[in-house]
C-alpha cells in the first residue's frame, strides 16, 4: 500500500534551519510529482512547496521563496525540504503529498521556531 513518512521536525530557534525528509513506498515514486504541504493550528492546511518527478521545474509559496529549497531523490524515494531563516510563523506539521488519482497523506512532522 502507499506510504509516505515524514521525519525531521523539531524544535528551532529563529533563524536556524531543518531539513525535513519524506519516504515514499507503494508506488512508482519517480514518475510522480511530490508536495509539502504545512498545517498550523487553528489554520488551513497551506501548499509550501512542489517539485516534478525530474526534478525539472520546483515551485514555492511566496511565504517561503528563497528561503526553502525542495529536491529529491528518485533512487532512494525521498523527497527533502530544506528549510532555512526559519521564523516563528512557519511553525507547524509539515505532510508530505501526491495525487494519484486521489490525495496521498503522510502523518506530518511537526516543526516549531521558538526562542
């Protein structure tokens, strides 16, 4: 069955930097684009960032351009999140997302920027 497992939150201090990572099994992952999407609490669920399945073409929110960085590698089935300049309002659970017919899920990582 499809799978996909975020890892790499945490806590940080603003400024600082993550990078968060997503496994993906069950399906041919190199030949589906891939999201991360990002939920506060009390919010709406907001895209952050996608990338092809080439790794061609990567487009951001305006929230995070320049200081995100989405990539990916097919030979391992991850996609990365590089998360740098952090600030608090980028706290959140991060999820990791593709659409197969349907949206894919995983559970999230949390990821809190607090002094």
């Amino acid at each position: 069955q499809v799978q996909l497992v975020e890892s790499g939150g945490g806590l940080v201090q603003p400024g600082g930097s993550l990078k968060l990572s997503c496994v993906a099994s069950g399906f041919t992952f190199g030949l589906y684009a891939m999201n991360w999407y990002r939920q506060a609490p009390g919010k709406e669920r907001e895209w952050v960032a996608a990338i092809n399945s080439a790794s061609s073409t990567r487009n951001y929110a305006d929230s995070v351009k320049g200081r995100f960085t989405i990539s990916r590698d097919n030979a391992k089935n991850t996609v990365y999140l590089q998360m740098n300049s952090l600030e608090p309002a980028d706290t959140a659970m991060y999820l990791c997302n593709f659409r197969m017919g349907k949206n894919y899920w995983g559970q999230g990582t949390q990821v809190t920027v607090s002094s």
